[in-house]
C-alpha cells in the first residue's frame, strides 16, 4: 500500500512539472532576436567569395566585369508599427563579400509584433559618419580623406576590372561616399548618398532571421546606364557620380526569405 502512494504522489509531481512546461511553452514571447544574412546575386546568378577574380558578368553598357573586392555598410536597423512607434538597433555591419563575412547578429532584442516597415540605412547617416570614430573600420582602411574629401568612412569599396571591344582589364574602383564636392575645404551638395531601404512589412513572433538580397548588377544600370569607359576611377572626388551612385542603388536591395 505504501509504495502504490509513494507511485500516486511521483505522479502527480510529474503531470503537474509537465503542465508547468507546457504553459511555458504557450507563453507569448515578448522580444525577440533578429539576425540578417547578407546574399549577393547578378540578375538572378549567385556570387560567392570564390567567384571574385574568376568569374565574368556583363554590365548594362555591355562590359565585361571582373570582381575583386566588394563590401559595405549598412547600419540602424529600424523596425516601425502602424502607429509610428519605432525600435533602431543602433550600430552597424561592413558587410564584406570577398570574404564571405555576411552575417550581422545585433545583440539587441526586439518586441514582437506587426510591423509595417523593416528597414535599414545602407551607409552612414551624416551624424554618424564621424571620422576616426570606428576602430574597426579603420582598420579595415575604409576610411575617407580628411583633408580634401572631408573625412568619415566609405558606403562601399567595389573594385575589379572591365573588358570591352577597345580595353582588356582596365581597372574600375566603384567607391561609394557621401557626395563632395573636393577641396579646401570640402564643399558638401545638400542631397544625402546614403540610401534608406525599406525591406516591407513583417509580423514577428519568434526569433527571426532575414536574408537581404543585393543584384549587384544594379549598380550599373537602373535608372542610368553605367559606362565603364568614361567612370571608373577617381569617383569619389566627383559629387555627380556619387549622386549617380545613390540614384542606381535605390533598386539593388530586396527582401529574401526570411524564417523564424
């Protein structure tokens, strides 16, 4: 008799642990993690870092291009309701492609709920491209110069060489700044380069990961055809090309697939 009270009082000890467990399970999760996977294509066709130096893509202008190097900032991710009440995980990612660096994890949590708009800066907003403000971004040499161009860091450093019916591998170093005019000092055009990129509305429940889809081959062609021949170095002295910059990258960022 004693042990069938001993078994009586095990279980209920059981059920009432497993009925604990289970109303932790319904729980309503109130924040939630976000991660971010950064994935590059030209027109539809993947790139990977091993495709850098050895594989060829035509540009709108119909160059033929070779990557060596391409990589960039994107910074404060925004999540906004209907409401207008908004969360900004401040900070940023240099998002480099040669490398397969493509992951941003932000420490931060977010409350879960229905958002109209997710969205993010791809650069720096002005006041927070201070100069020699990031350590790691000075090491990584994406810094702008001071003493002409004003200073702050790069929006992107895309380099590699092009190939038409008159040149073979001429070089091309599409840099991406805030737009100066250069000199002593620098003058600064009051249209903004860094672009804001709406990615859409989203409902979040649970830790969320969102795949951010660049079509390189953008860059080149939407809504002006990039001709290779007549910029391709020295851009980042030149306010024109950097707002023809801005003006194509309004189209190179897409939402992926996104899980959680």
């Amino acid at each position: 008799m004693k042990k069938i009270f001993a078994l009586l009082i095990i279980s209920a000890i059981t059920f009432t642990s497993c009925s604990d467990d289970n109303d932790d399970n319904l729980k309503t999760k109130t924040e939630a993690k976000t991660s971010f996977n950064f994935t590059h294509n030209w027109d539809d066709t993947a790139i990977a870092g091993s495709d850098f130096e050895n594989t060829q893509y035509t540009n709108a202008n119909g160059e033929m291009i070779t990557m060596t190097r391409l990589r960039y900032i994107i910074s404060d991710v925004t999540f906004t309701k209907a409401n207008g009440e908004s969360t900004t995980i401040e900070g940023y990612k240099l998002v480099d492609v040669t490398n397969d660096d493509l992951n941003y994890n932000p420490e931060m949590k977010i409350p879960t709920g229905a958002y109209t708009s997710v969205s993010f800066t791809y650069g720096l907003k002005h006041e927070d491209n201070i100069d020699g403000a990031y350590t790691d971004l000075n090491s990584a040499s994406f810094n702008v110069p001071m003493a002409a161009l004003g200073g702050g860091y790069h929006y992107m450093q895309f380099d590699g060489k092009y190939t038409n019916s008159t040149v073979t591998d001429a070089p091309f170093n599409y840099h991406h700044i805030r737009a100066v005019n250069a000199g002593m000092p620098p003058v600064f055009p009051d249209q903004p380069t860094f672009i804001t990129v709406d990615l859409g509305a989203m409902t979040i429940s649970d830790d969320i990961t969102i795949e951010v889809k660049m079509n390189v081959a953008e860059w080149f062609k939407n809504p002006n055809t990039w001709d290779l021949n007549v910029l391709n170095q020295v851009l980042m002295p030149n306010a024109n090309a950097q707002l023809l910059m801005n003006q194509n990258g309004q189209n190179v960022f897409g939402l992926g697939t996104v899980t959680q």
